[in-house]
C-alpha cells in the first residue's frame, strides 16, 4: 500500500522569458516527463502572450496543467495603456494570477494597497490568486520578518470575503532568497510559513486556514527541494530559474 502522500502544488514562475513558440514546446515535454496520473497540481504562470496558445494546447493534451498570469490591473476595464485586466486573463485561459511579487513591489512600486485591490478583483473575476510575501535581507537583518509578514498579510488581504479566501494561495518567497541560489534553510522557513498559519488561522478560522497552501519560494532546485517538502507547513513551491527548462521542473515535480 502506497503512503499516503501529501497532494503539493509546484507553480512555475517564468517570469519574462520564453515565446510562444518555445512555451508550446515546453508544455508537450513537460507533461511528457511527468506522470499522467498526477499527484500534484501544477501551475504555470507564463507571459501574458503564451497564455492562451498555452491554454488551448494544453486542453489538448490534457496534461491538468492550469495556466495563469503574472500580474494584473487593479481595474475591471479603463484607460489604462499597457495594462491587462481580469477578464481578459480569463477570457484567454488564465485560471490563476500571481500578485504582488516581489519583483512587482521593487521595481514596479506596487503597495499593499494596490496588491489588495488586485487580490478582490481576481477573486471577484473568478481567477485564483497566487499573492507573494516576504521580508527583504534589511527586514530580517533587523528582527522585522514577522512584523512585514503580518503587514503584507493583513493589508493585502484587507476585506477579503471568508468564503474566498479558502481558494487563495500564499507564496512565502524571502526578498533576499530569490534568483540568487541561496535558498532559506526548510527549517527557517517553516518557521514563516507556520507564522503565516497561524494569521490565517486567527483571522479566518482554523478550517479555511487549513485549505489554503503557502507555497515557499526563492532559489528552489531538484537539490533542494525534497527538504522543504517535508516542512509541515510548506504546501508545495513556487520556482523561477529552475523551472525553465521541462527537465529541472519535472526533476522537482517528480520528487513527490
Ligand atoms: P527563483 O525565483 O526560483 O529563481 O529564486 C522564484 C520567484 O521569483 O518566484
């Protein structure tokens, strides 16, 4: 009898690379290096481009592969040049939205505030949002991290209804752990992760807490995965660098 294993969640962060040509060949290796039969979810937030090509291409190969979006305006429609909204996304086959990265909050100034804003509208719209926190090297250095968590936490998620809130994904991803190789240890961020459970759990309940998976992320690999994966309180990852080519992904995804 097979353990009974935890269902993870292993979303891939492309970021800004990859055509749609390129991001077609990447779909058919990946579910070709993965099994059929999953026991994971997986998630891949492309670029705004890919997404549909993405989308119809994997309904056809039925990979249950669910395509997302990066970001997203914090308005239904408007004069907005160079912004994307959320009926679009869906409309072009986006089922989830990562917000508030912390590549959105650096360079592009993106607040709690307006992430908040972004997070009620996704679910309003019907998209799953993947909202992304974490301190910076300067926070932490300076006993901050919990105190910025709790912001991130209490203001993005400002007037959030309950009963979304058991469809929402949270990505705890250290500023200072991203794109660089060096990872959190587990055990450091599980000590995050479970903080941000126990917010969840004050603020919406022990149930609701309990449905919703905080992925952790920042210079995850097939090296260093399957120790996270133990953590209690590590619901699966969320992965830029390595999940770029379908071989280091699947590498991570078939740990599980
Ligand atoms: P990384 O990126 O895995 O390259 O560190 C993670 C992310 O930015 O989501």
């Amino acid at each position: 009898m097979a353990e009974n294993k935890k269902r993870h969640l292993f979303a891939a962060n492309w970021k800004m690379y990859k055509t749609i040509k390129q991001a077609v060949t990447y779909l058919h290796e990946l579910t070709a290096l993965i099994a059929q039969k999953q026991a994971n979810d997986i998630y891949i937030a492309a670029p705004f481009t890919a997404i549909n090509t993405l989308a119809l291409e994997e309904q056809k190969l039925k990979s249950s592969i669910k395509i997302g979006a990066q970001n997203m305006s914090d308005l239904l429609e408007g004069a907005l040049t160079g912004e994307i909204s959320a009926s679009m996304l869906i409309e072009a086959g986006a089922q989830f939205v990562i917000l508030g990265h912390s590549e959105r909050r650096r360079i592009f100034h993106e607040d709690n505030a307006f992430i908040n804003k972004k997070v009620n509208l996704a679910f309003q719209a019907g998209l799953q949002p993947l909202l992304c926190i974490g301190e910076t090297a300067e926070e932490r250095k300076t006993g901050m991290t919990e105190s910025v968590l709790e912001t991130q936490l209490a203001e993005g998620l400002s007037g959030i209804k309950k009963e979304f809130g058991k469809n929402l994904i949270i990505a705890y991803e250290p500023v200072w752990a991203i794109g660089n190789g060096h990872a959190a240890t587990p055990s450091d961020a599980e000590k995050s992760q479970l903080f941000i459970r126990k917010w969840l759990e004050k603020n919406w309940g022990s149930e609701t807490a309990a449905n919703i998976r905080i992925l952790y992320g920042g210079s995850i690999n097939s090296g260093n995965a399957k120790e996270f994966l133990k953590e209690k309180n590590i619901d699966g990852l969320l992965v830029g660098g390595a999940s770029l080519t379908p071989k280091s992904f699947s590498d991570i995804i078939n740990l599980n």
